[in-house]
C-alpha cells in the first residue's frame, strides 16, 4: 500500500516519487500534477500533458505501487490540490 505524504520529512529514509502541484501558465485556473520516476536516470514512467490533476495522482499512485515505493510526496506549496480533494 502506498501511502500519500504532504512532507518529504513524512518518508523518512524511504523512497517516494515527488508529485508537484503548480498551476497551468497559460490557463490559471487549470491545475497541473507532473511527477516522474526515473531510478537510475532514466524515465520508466512519468506524467502526461493535458491530463488532469487527479488521474496524475493515481498514476503516480500506480507507478508507486507497482515498483514497491511506500511513498508519493505531494509537493504543494500554495495548497492548489488540498488533501480533501484527492482521491
């Protein structure tokens, strides 16, 4: 089970992908998630343009889950993605 953090500190030593949460620059109100997970330098799985913030979350979820990461760290520093609105 992949558990969803909102401190980096929340991992510990573990391994996580980092999910960063930004809004669109040429729709403001449009909220975009871009994560990636490249273990040795290389992208195995990463976010697409023009999905939603949402289905990036369970993506990266996914992605977490499948590789045996604990974690997925969402980095939000201006609360565009509040827990209470996550799946």
């Amino acid at each position: 089970m992949v558990a969803v953090i909102d401190e980096k500190e929340g991992a510990g030593d573990a391994r996580y992908i980092e999910f960063v949460v930004r809004r669109s620059p040429t729709d403001p109100d449009l909220i975009l998630g871009s994560w990636c997970f490249a273990p040795d330098g290389v992208a195995i799985d990463q976010s697409k343009s023009g999905t939603s913030v949402v289905t990036e979350l369970r993506c990266a979820v996914d992605c977490a889950d499948q590789h045996g990461i604990p974690f997925v760290w969402v980095n939000d520093p201006d609360a565009l993605f509040p827990p209470w609105a996550r799946p």
